[in-house]
C-alpha cells in the first residue's frame, strides 16, 4: 500500500476517532445537564463566540451568558463547554435556590464549596496568601476570625469623620467640573474616592487619591500602577510578557515593601499601648488585627500585608461601580431624585451644603443613617441590577459534589466551574416579576428586608412610587446576593453600605448629572427629554458594564455636573441640549 492509499485510509478514521473521543467529552459527560444547542466539534466555543458577536464586543460576559440563558429557555443551571479555550466545562447557576447549595457551608465543604482558581490570575495584585483567593480551609477561618472586627458596623461607624473628610473632597471637586461644565469621567471620582476611604479605614493612611498626579502618596500611586498592569489593555501577549517579567514584580515588591514598613509601625504601637495597660489608639482594620499578635514573624507580616492589598483591592472599585450607576440612575429618573430629596430633607434638614450634612451626621443624637430607608433601597436596587462581582467555586473530582435541580434530579458537578451569576440571579423575572429589569427602588420598601439595615419604617408609608409595589410579592432573601451569601460573603459589605448612604445623602441635593455619550438621554423633536411610561427618560442606546477584573461601566461613566442650588428654571440641568 502506498503512502498516498495510507493517508487516505487513516484520515477518515483519524477524523472519526476524534469524533468518537469528543462526543464522550461533550455529549456524554453534559448529558442530563440543561444546556443551549451543542456541536460536537465546537462545543458552545461557536455559539458563546456567535453572542458575543452580537454586541459590542467589550461587553461583559454576564450579558453574553443571559442571551444565551434566555435562548435555551431560561434554565435554573446552563452548562457551558467551550474546551480547549477554558480547560474545564462551566456550569453557569442562574437560579438563587441553586447558588445557596454553593455557598452554604455543607458536610463535604464546612466552608462552602472551594473558590475557583480564576483569581489566581490576579495573585500577584491580591497576595498570595490572599482571603478573597483562599480555597477555604482552616486557615481562611483564622483570617476571616482575624480581621472580622475591623469591618463590623458598631466599629466603622466610629470612622465616619475620615469618610466624610474624604467625601467633602469629593464634593469639591464635583462643584469645580460644575463650574467649568466640562464632561468628565465619573468613575475617576468616585474610585479615588473609594481609594481614599478604604486606605484610611483599614490602613489609617492618607492616599491622597484625590489630589492631582504627583501629589499623591507613593503607595497610592505604587498600587495603582501594578492595578493597571492587570487592566485588560494590557493583554496584548508583548505587554503581558513585559508586566509578568519586569513590571508586576518590581511593583509588587515595592508595594509590600511600603506596606511592611507601615505595618511595623503599627505593631511597635501596638506593643506600647500593651505594655503601658491600655489599648491602642489606632482604630485601622490592620491595628484592630494585631491585638492578639504576639510576634510580627515574617509570616505574619506577609500574611498582613497581603490581606491589606486584598482588602484595597477589593474595597475601591466595587463600590465605586456602584455608586456610579446609583447616580446614573438617578439622572434619569426625576421622580425617583424627588422622592430621595423628600428622604434626605425630612431626615437630615432642608440644608444641602456639604458642612450642614455632615454635622448633622455626626451629631451622633440618632441613627440618622439607619432611617435613609429610601436612600438604602436605592443603593439596594443598584446592587440588584448592576452588581459589580460574582463568585465562582470549584470541587475537584471525586469530591462527590451534587446540585439537586427543582425537579428532583442531581447533577454530579465534580470538576466543574460553577459560576454564581449574580446578574442573571438578581434579574430572575420569577422572583422579580415584569419589572425585572425595571430600576424600582421601591420594591425594597414595606414587605421585605434583605439586607442587614433595611428596616423601613414611617418613610415607606409616605414615599412616592410605594403604590407601584407589585401587591404582596416578596423577595427571598436568597435572591438578592450582591456580597454573596454564606461563609465568603464579602467582608466589607457595611463597609460599601456605609459609603454609599453617606455618599449619595452628600450629592444627591446639591448637584445633577447628565451621561454624555453611551447612555445618554433620547430628546425629542420639541428639545425636551423623551419620557417614558413610568417617568424615567429613555435613552439613546443603554449604558452597560465591561469587565474589567470585576464589571465597570463601559465608558467609565462619561458625564457633566450642575450644581442643583443654581437651580432657577434656566439653570436647570437639560439633558437635551
Ligand atoms: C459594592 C461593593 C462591593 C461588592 C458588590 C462586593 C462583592 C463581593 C462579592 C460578590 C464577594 C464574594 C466573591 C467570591 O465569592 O469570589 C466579595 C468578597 C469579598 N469582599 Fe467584597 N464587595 C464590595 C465591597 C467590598 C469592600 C468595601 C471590601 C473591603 C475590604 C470588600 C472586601 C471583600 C473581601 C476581603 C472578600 C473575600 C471574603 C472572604 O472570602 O472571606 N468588598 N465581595
């Protein structure tokens, strides 16, 4: 036989081999999983690629996977195998009841199913003994036990003047882009503001995030260099190769070196105040965490300094997410600001400048942040539509890990990536009904609390909007989950709340947004904003997130500022120009 009859004969059974071997990966192995049309050759590699597509191409992948969840008819859980370009078949759990199977600590997982290792992506950013990335064993416990009682609210309560400090800043700098009406990213505001608040919360150290390039502290701007080493930008294979190999490591090590030298500080402290009988001044997550530490070993020193780059990374952007999205919101809904207002006036006084609110903040007579029901129920509904993380776990095989489905059936997951989809979760129309996508802070009043300060009172009575409350529908507490539930839920969640409310009580009065560009409000052909049936402007084309390590807003939040007070008629911020 000749080479030529050889090659003949072997590729068809070369090609047929290949089949049989990828249909056993494929079709056998997610069988009995709910999952969309499945090509032997592509897996949904094809069908994820052909969605993706279909939108701008930077989106994030949350939208991609909901397209593709509505096309296979909205199962509870979507499999996903998109092998070789993820070594591993995803499962995607759009369902609240399934994610609580996940989360929850179980007889296989004390500490709910393992975290995956997509965050080791960003090891080098988070530390390598990092909380966030722990798979979730003892020694997560000890550091979770360790660093709990920064982020309780009784104690950050006590460090409202540094966030209100940190937040008059912010307001300055809004009423200067007032001024000069110029367009600017809001996402630059708000994230250093997010910096400034979490380096003095956990470090009780000034960033200098707000101030202008070159007058910020080196840590600052040490952190925020190796933060963009990470930026997707820099994904270009020449840029990877040069950030793995010279950038990220020589900024690593000045990172932590800084960070060390701040953390002994604290420690030398802390060993005065012991040793002379009273507890130290300091009020910083990292000083709360040395009061059971009986030696700064190398060990524990890394361990700290890692935990503090967790913790600035984890604490700055995600709010910042938030409340830029809160206040986008907020711009196309004139009756929803109204009614924040009517909260805002009626439990922090008529007064809109920034030095009224804050006294009257730290008068410290009331919980007067405890009775911004209206105020929380938009944050609340913000974190609901736009929520800026996820989760994903993973159990090796032969763990033996099962979902049961609602009709009975178990699925062995072993091996399996399983993606909490919180946006497609907290956009269920089961449990949200019609107004799923609907931006509705009122839902949250009256009838539910599912969050740890939503406690609505007399307010909820009084505010506009109560009315179109869907009638008696409540929301599981397990359908909401923006900070995750279960033992990894998000240790700085007050932390967010407490910002947010403090943040938006600062603004919401005294300045008015417009979003230029993606986003921005359709005007009709008499010049004024085109309404929509329940009051909110629509817009030319929707505002959406681009994965950026977490999900931040595509643009970064184009927009320009008025300030409110100026408000005569003619003053009045008109979104069509
Ligand atoms: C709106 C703001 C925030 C959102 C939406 C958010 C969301 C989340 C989510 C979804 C998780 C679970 C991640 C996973 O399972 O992989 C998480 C964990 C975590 N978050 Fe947040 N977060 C926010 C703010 C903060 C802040 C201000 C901090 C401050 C330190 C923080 C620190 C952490 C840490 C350390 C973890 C890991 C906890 C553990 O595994 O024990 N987060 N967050």
């Amino acid at each position: 036989m000749g080479l030529l009859q050889l090659v003949l004969l072997a590729t068809p059974i070369g090609i047929w081999l290949l089949y049989k071997w990828l249909y056993r990966l494929r079709i056998e192995q997610l069988k009995g999983f709910p999952q969309p049309p499945i090509s032997v050759f592509w897996g949904h590699l094809k069908l994820v690629g052909e969605y993706t597509a279909k939108g701008n191409p930077n989106r994030h992948s949350d939208y991609v996977f909901e397209d593709i969840h509505k096309l296979a008819g909205r199962p509870e859980v979507m499999a996903l195998d998109m092998r070789p370009a993820l070594g591993y078949p995803l499962l995607i759990i759009n369902d609240h009841t399934i994610a609580e199977q996940i989360v929850k600590p179980s007889k296989l997982f004390k500490y709910s199913t393992p975290k995956s290792a997509t965050m080791e992506a960003i090891q080098g950013l988070i530390g390598d003994t990092s909380i966030i990335s722990n798979k979730g064993g003892e020694d997560w416990k000890a550091l979770r036990k360790r660093f709990n009682p920064g982020f309780a609210p009784s104690h950050l309560i006590t460090l409202l003047p540094q966030i209100l400090s940190k937040t008059e800043m912010f307001t300055n700098r809004l009423t200067k882009l007032a001024e000069s009406g110029e367009e600017f990213e809001l996402e630059k505001l708000c994230t250093s503001l997010t910096f400034d608040i979490i380096a003095a919360v956990v470090l009780d150290h000034d960033f200098k995030a707000q101030l202008p390039e070159g007058q910020q502290d080196s840590l600052m701007t040490d952190y925020a260099a190796l933060l963009k080493t990470y930026d997707s930008s820099e994904a270009m294979p020449v840029n990877r190769f040069r950030n793995r190999w010279g950038k990220q490591p020589r900024l690593i090590a000045r990172v932590d070196s800084t960070l060390k030298v701040i953390i002994r500080t604290k420690f030398s402290e802390e060993l005065a105040a012991r040793a002379a009988g009273h507890p130290s001044k300091g009020r910083s997550v990292i000083q709360l965490s040395l009061q059971d530490i009986t030696e700064l070993t190398p060990d524990v020193l890394q361990t700290t300094a890692d935990q503090v780059k967790s913790f600035l990374f984890a604490g700055h952007d995600t709010t910042s997410t938030t409340l830029q999205w809160a206040i986008y919101e907020l711009s196309l809904s004139p009756r929803i600001r109204t009614a924040l207002a009517d909260e805002l006036d009626h439990v922090l006084g008529p007064a809109t400048d920034f030095a009224s609110i804050a006294t009257r903040l730290l008068s410290g007579k009331e919980d007067l942040l405890g009775r911004l029901t209206y105020t929380s129920a938009i944050i609340k509904e913000t974190l609901r539509l736009y929520p800026a993380a996820a989760s994903a776990r993973r159990s090796l095989p032969g763990s033996g890990l099962t979902l049961r489905l609602s009709d009975g059936r178990d699925l062995c997951v072993d091996g399996w990536v399983l993606y909490v989809n919180h946006y497609s979760i907290m956009r269920d129309p089961k449990v949200y009904g019609e107004s799923a996508d609907e931006f509705m802070p009122e839902r949250w009043l009256g009838d539910v609390d599912t969050s740890m300060e939503a406690e609505y009172g007399f307010e909820a009575e009084a505010l506009p909007g109560k009315g179109e409350k869907e009638s008696g529908r409540s929301v599981p507490p397990s359908a909401w989950r923006p900070f995750e539930r279960g033992p990894r839920n998000c240790i700085g969640q007050e932390l967010a709340n407490l910002e947010a409310r403090v943040i938006l009580a600062a603004v919401a009065r005294g300045f008015e947004f417009e979003k230029v560009g993606i986003g921005r409000v359709r005007c009709g052909e008499d010049g004024a904003p085109v309404v929509g049936p329940k009051g909110k402007y629509e817009v030319v084309e929707p505002m959406f997130n681009r994965r950026q390590v977490t999900s931040k807003p595509i643009d970064n939040m184009v927009v320009r500022v008025k300030l409110a007070k100026l408000h005569a008629e003619e003053n009045q911020i008109k979104p069509c120009y």
